[in-house]
C-alpha cells in the first residue's frame, strides 16, 4: 500500500509553496489508491504556536485535501523519541555535546574548510564531561560518525542507497548512493526537548508505514541522515520524491522566513481554492 505524508511545521501560516507540496503528497496518494498522512512537526516549542497548527488544518481542508484522522502531533509522543534516544545510547552510538551553537561556530571558523564542514565536534574530554555533568549543565546527544560506521561494518557504511523517483537538486534521480556524513555528528536529542527534527521524523515515517517520503528538494540533503539512521535503527528505507521548489514571480522561492503572502491572505483577497489549485498545475479532481 502506498503511504505518503504532509509534515509540516506550525511555525508560521502556509504560503503557496506549502501548498504545492501538500498537494503533491495528495495528488500521488490519490492516483496511486494509497494513503495520505497528514503529520504536525512541532518538537521545537520555541517556534510552534498551536494556532498556526489550527491554520494548518484550516488551510488545507480549504485547499479540498483530506487526510486520516487522528493526526500525529510529534509533541504528543515525545516519551517515544527518548526511547530510540535510548537504545541509541546503549549500543554506545550517541555522545553528550554540552558546547553552545556559538561555540561550535568559532570552532568551524578555525578549522581550515570553514563552514563547509560538517560538524562533528566529538565527545568531551572524560574529566571535561564529568565536570559539565556535575555543573548540571545542559547537553545534546549527538551521533557519532565513528561510532555508527563501526556498528554497520564498511560494506553497508559505503552500499546505502536511496531510490529517488522526483528529483534532487541538479536533476538527479535514480537509485542514488547515500553519503552518511554529510550532516556531520548531527545532534539526535536537543537539549531543551531530548529529540531533533531527523529522529522524530525517520521514526515516524516508520512508525506510520511511509512507503514515499514527498517532500521539497530543500530536504534533499536531509535524505542522506535520514537513510543512515533507518539503517542503524534497521527502519524500512522509503522511496523519496523531491519536488522543485515553487519561486515566486522575482523568482526566489516561497518562505516562512521572507513572509511570502498566506494562503490566510489569498483566500481573504479573494483567491479561491480552485484557481489555485489550477495555477499550482493541479485541476479539479486532484
Ligand atoms: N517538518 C519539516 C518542515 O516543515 C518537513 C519534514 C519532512 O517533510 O521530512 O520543513
């Protein structure tokens, strides 16, 4: 059974690029007579508000999508990601980094690459780390590199792949090699919320069957610790489809960020649903 889903954020008001994405997750999951799952990503409780969530939900169904009930909220299942957090742990693959995003900037701007590394910081010191602990200072469980390339052995460390039915960024599509350190030892648990974004999302891509992860191309590279933590955690790889990205009429892409106009806003101007949908490329009846 084909399984896709819409994951986004309550971090802001849905804007066309949104839109285009939820209706392409739908769009396939219609043609292929499979399912679509809608999911709300807010396990950052810095940046989500439960009224961009209540949006979310208003904007979508305006748009004419559909979606199985009950939604999974990710902050409603947070004991679920400490748990893989755990397992993690005891098979020594994860270590506590207590450095501040500041500390790790001024370390990379030393480093001869720059910004172009990846970071992995690597474990403290024992004694720094026993120091820190008993500070009561707060830290991070990120993954180690090392650790997990010994735990897979070298032939599955250098033969994952992914299969890529939409597109990457240059093109690319096919069943590609996954590079496993492109996000670096990317942090798992976040020290405020004990989970981060691709913990809580290979897990529940898995928990909740997703045969095809539909998504933007700006996630492309979010792929690549994705495949490498369903490997380890011997979660089924999804197919993935990313799709361009929608720009704008200045040709720069829709974002939160640059308060691209809501659907809120096209709606209250009076733009329907239907000439949307239809300039979106997606013509009544999906
Ligand atoms: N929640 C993520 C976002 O809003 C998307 C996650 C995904 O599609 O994998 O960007």
């Amino acid at each position: 059974m084909f399984v896709t889903r819409f994951a986004p954020s309550p971090t802001g008001r849905l804007h066309r690029g949104h839109a285009f994405s939820a209706l392409t997750a739908w769009s396939a999951a219609k043609a292929a007579g499979g399912r679509f799952v809608l999911r709300i990503e807010d396990i950052d409780p810095t940046r989500c508000r439960p009224e961009y969530e209540a949006g979310i939900l208003e904007d979508l169904a305006w748009l004419g999508l559909d979606w199985e009930r009950p939604v999974r909220r990710q902050s409603d299942h947070l004991g679920d990601y400490a748990a893989v957090i755990d397992a993690l742990r005891a098979r020594g693959l994860l270590y506590r980094c207590f450095r501040t995003r500041k500390d790790i900037l001024n370390a990379i701007g030393d480093a001869p690459h720059g910004a172009m590394e990846a970071v992995r910081p690597g474990p403290h010191r024992a004694e720094e780390e026993a120091r820190l602990l008993a500070s009561g200072a707060a830290f991070a469980w990120r993954l180690s590199l090392d650790r997990a390339r010994e735990a897979l052995g070298e032939a599955v460390w250098h033969g994952m792949i992914f299969v890529e039915e939409g597109e990457g960024p240059d093109g690319v599509t096919g069943v590609l090699p996954v590079d496993p350190t492109a996000a670096g030892d990317v942090v798992l648990a976040r020290k405020d919320t004990g989970v981060a974004y691709h913990l809580a999302v290979t897990h529940d891509d898995a928990l909740q069957g997703v045969t095809h992860v539909i998504r933007g191309q700006d996630l492309f590279a979010a792929t690549q610790v994705q495949r490498l933590i369903q490997t380890l955690m011997g979660w089924p790889a999804p197919t993935y489809r990313h799709h361009r990205l929608l720009a704008g009429p200045d040709g720069r892409r829709y974002a939160k960020r640059d308060r691209s106009v809501t659907l809120a806003e096209l709606r209250a101007g009076g733009l329907t649903a239907e000439a949307l949908r239809d300039e979106l490329g997606f013509s009544c009846g999906g």
